[in-house]
C-alpha cells in the first residue's frame, strides 16, 4: 500500500495501478484493499482522469472492497474534482444499502449548488 501511495503521490499513477495489478495477479491480493484502491482513485483524479476515476471505483465494486465514510468521504471528493457529480448519486446509493450517513464533511467535498 505505502509504495502505490507513494507511485500516485510523485505522479505515477499508471504505474502505480499496474503494481496493483501484479500483486492481484501473482497472489497477493490479499495485500490490496480499499485504502490502496483509493490511492489510485486520488491519483486519477488528481490527474483529471474521470474515466479511470469511475474505472477503478468500479473495480473496487466487483471486488467488494471494504469501505466506510473516509473512503467515501474521499470518492465523493475524487468524483466532484473530475466533474462526475452526477455519479455521486450512485455513492450516496451505495452508502445508503451499507448503513453508512454521509456527514457534513461528505457534503462539504460537493462542489457549491448541489
């Protein structure tokens, strides 16, 4: 996890999500978990990279991830930076089905109107 957090933070994300990759794929997945997902979401975002945002959010879906409200608070963050404030609305959903409240920190990373 510290070395993809460290890849995005030095603008390498791409190599960063292929690191991820390697250790899915060579079986140690375990290692991999929402925290490290997120890292490469910030990274994209950062980057202005919506698709690869929306990309490996969903990635982060198919593996059911572990997530909570700082996880959250950071997607709903990552999605306004990158224009996908329409999206949000599929967070809020998925918070909702998984008990989590969005705070007044979660409202805060909207952009202002909406």
């Amino acid at each position: 996890g510290c070395m993809v957090e460290q890849l995005v933070m030095n603008g390498q994300v791409t190599p960063a999500y292929n690191l991820v990759r390697s250790l899915e794929n060579g079986g140690f997945g375990d290692c991999v978990n929402a925290v490290v997902y997120y890292s490469l979401v910030k990274g994209y975002a950062f980057e202005k990279e919506s698709d690869k945002v929306w990309s490996v959010y969903q990635e982060m879906r198919q593996r059911k991830m572990q997530t909570g409200l700082t996880t959250y608070n950071g997607l709903v963050g990552a999605f306004s930076e990158c224009g996908l404030v329409d999206r949000v609305e599929t967070l809020f959903a998925q918070m909702k089905a998984e008990g989590i409240s969005p705070t007044v920190c979660t409202w805060s990373r909207l952009p202002q109107g909406h």
